[in-house]
C-alpha cells in the first residue's frame, strides 16, 4: 500500500482514454471522497474531483473560492478509495491563470501529493498557453470548454454557452486552442446539441458531456446530483436516486428511535463480561 492507495493498481490510462474516440461512451463521475470513490470506482472510466466540491461538500456559492490544499486533500481521498478508474484532478481558479512555471509547480503538487493521473484546466484563451507548458513537460492536462464555471464572476452567472454566432465560434476556438495545447479529452459543458455535435466531430481526442446532449464520446455528473441529494438540479440531470428522501427518512427513524429510547437495543449494547476482576479481556457486546 502506498500513501495514495493499493500499490498493485492498474487503472485506466491516458492510452484508453484517447482510444475510446467515437467508441463506448466514457462513463464518468465526480468524486470528493475515499468512500463515495470505492463505490463508484467499478462502474467509472474517470473520477474527477471537481472544483465542484467547493459548492457541494463545503457550501460554497461558486468554485472561485475553491483551494489548491482543498483539491489536494480530496484528490489523495479519492486516489486512496479508487484503484482502477482514472482519477483525475481540477486545478482551482487562479492556480494556472498566472505564470507557466506557477501553473507547472501547481500541477506537480496535485500529481504528486495525489497520485492522480491528471489534472483538468478550464480553458479559457488566456489559458492556454500555460496547458502547453505543462502538457511539454509531462503533466497530463484534460480541458474543459463551454460553460466554464470558474468564470462565474466575469460572466455575471451561469448560463448556458454558444447559442449565438459569436458565441458559437468562440467555444469552437476554445476547443481548437485546447486541442492545440495537447488535453488528452475535453470536457464540454452547458452547450446546444448542434454546437457539442460539431465539437465532438472535430475534435480529435473524447469529447466528455456535462448539459452537452448524448451528442458527445462520454459524459460526467456531479454524483450528488444524479443520487437525488439536493433539492433542486440542472435541467440536463437525470437523477438516479433519492438520496435527499433516504437521508431524510432515516434520520427522522433514528430520532424518533432515540426520543424514545427504542435506540440502542441491546443487541448494540456492550455488557460487562462475566470474566474475573483484572482480566486483560474488553467488554464484548451481546448478541
Ligand atoms: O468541477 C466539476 O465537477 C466539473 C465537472 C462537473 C465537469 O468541472
């Protein structure tokens, strides 16, 4: 076992990825945690831990407060849980808008501190000259195009992107930049199906869908939004499950149970053993 997790692993690699291009849709999820990744490591070619963790796990109202510490923390959690799916790591806002050599020492931190495969960078125009600079020097980068939420602040909100003309060509031009720059996929989120549909058939590496139609080579969700845990969710999510409802009920269960004092039985209750006085023996529980 190594500190990022089973030392044995082979995981699905940059190789595959490139080759599922217009073959069997990448099946991709968001991961935060060592146990949410364990459980869906066996069905997942790529966990991502998205700067969505931000909004999602610590409450935050966008990804722009979003830390370097906070993916690498997450990042060596989900390493630790997972042992075949790709793990893949957001770079936060502001960790690559500045100098090459920044953006670089930012990459190898997160690469090396959690074992993670690669890194994900929005990919803004002013950014990607810098995704070249780390994809020169071995840092494995997928891009991100479309609605890119790390601009929240410039853009006044999130909307989706490329309905219009100009628009249009200006995702186009961020596809085509981040190609050039090397991302081995590219994450298209919060686009027209015409638009995804155009991209994906240009763009020479998988194409992976947020809100971009089936029109793409894979798609990602936020887990927590596909497992039904808030109360409200994006138009392009199919929810999978009630968490919120489950969560809820068994809560409520495990207080009415307290209050009354039906919880905990004795089946969950340790006993004194019938042991002699000083024996090294712990209690054991009943049952
Ligand atoms: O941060 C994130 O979770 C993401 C995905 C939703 C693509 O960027």
């Amino acid at each position: 076992m190594s500190i990022h997790g089973p030392a044995d692993v082979t995981r699905v690699g940059i190789r595959d990825i490139r080759q599922r291009k217009g073959g069997a849709p990448l099946v991709c999820l968001t991961a935060y945690t060592a146990p949410m990744a364990e459980l869906l490591d066996p069905f997942c070619d790529i966990l991502l831990v998205g700067d969505s963790v931000g909004m999602v796990v610590h409450g935050l109202p966008s990804t722009v407060g979003v830390t370097l510490d906070m993916m690498v923390l997450h990042g060596a959690a989900v390493m630790r849980g997972s042992r075949r799916a790709m793990v893949v790591v957001d770079m936060p806002f502001g960790s690559c808008e500045g100098a090459p050599e920044t953006a670089f020492s930012n990459a190898v931190r997160i690469l090396q501190e959690t074992g993670a495969q690669g890194v994900k960078i929005e990919c803004a125009p002013a950014v990607v000259g810098n995704v070249r600079y780390l994809v020169d020097r071995g840092v494995p980068v997928m891009g991100h195009v479309g609605l890119r939420p790390q601009s929240v602040l410039a853009e006044g909100g999130f909307r989706a992107r490329g309905r219009e003309e100009q628009e249009r060509q200006q995702v186009l031009s961020e596809m085509r930049g981040s190609v050039e720059a090397g991302v081995f996929a590219l994450v298209v989120e919060g686009v027209a199906e015409s638009l995804a549909s155009e991209i994906t058939a240009q763009c020479p590496v998988p194409t992976i869908g947020i809100g971009a139609s089936a029109a793409c080579d894979g798609q990602i969700l936020v887990t927590e939004d596909m497992l039904g845990l808030f109360e409200r969710s994006p138009k392009f999510v199919r929810r999978y499950g009630d968490l919120r409802g489950l969560v809820a009920s068994a809560v409520e269960r495990y207080a009415i149970d307290v209050r009354s004092r039906r919880f905990p039985g004795s089946g969950e209750t340790y006993f004194a053993s019938r042991r002699r006085p000083g024996s090294a023996l712990a209690d054991i529980p009943a049952g």
